[in-house]
C-alpha cells in the first residue's frame, strides 16, 4: 500500500513539473511541428526534458539507497503515466496565429 501512494505522489510531482516546464519554458527548446499561412504549431520540450531529469535523480537516489528493484519499477509507472497523461492534456504544445 505504502509503494502505491508514494506512486501516485511521483505521478502527481512529475506531472507538475511537466505542467511547469511547458508553460514556463526554462530553456525554450522548441520544436516546429506545423507550419501553415495561418497557425503555427509548436512542441515546447522544456517540461519534457525537466521531468526526465527529475526522473534520472530519483532513479539516482533509488540506486545509492540500494532499493533499486523494489522501488524502480513503481517510479518508471508513474514517469510513464505522467508522461502520457500530460501529452493527453496538451503540455508544451503551443498555438501562434497570424491573426
């Protein structure tokens, strides 16, 4: 029980920090990805890239307290929901209209 709500709290830290990351991009790494007379579409990567790194620290600390099998799996679920959950709600995507 204790794994599963320290889950949901990870899912809960990395979707906020991809919530944070996209609409205040530390970085501005942007990816084009449609480009018509009226719109332009753009990926903003920063919150991507920012719950990766926070992703890379937890596996770190996990490792140095030698609970990487017990508590690995649990972060790489809730990084993988985060991530989906989030592009489902369109972080980084960004909309610029000529209009």
């Amino acid at each position: 029980m204790k794994k599963v709500i320290l889950t949901i709290f990870q899912f809960v830290l990395f979707l906020i920090v991809f919530g944070a990351g996209s609409l205040f991009p530390p970085f501005h790494f942007e990816h084009v990805l449609i480009v018509t007379p009226g719109f332009t579409r753009i990926f903003v990567a920063d919150g991507l890239l920012l719950m990766l790194a926070l992703y890379i620290l937890i596996v770190l600390i996990e490792v140095l307290r030698k609970r990487l099998r017990t508590s690995a799996p649990w972060t790489t679920i809730a990084v993988i929901f985060a991530a989906v959950f989030g592009l489902m709600m369109k972080f980084g995507f960004k909309t610029l209209s000529a209009f």
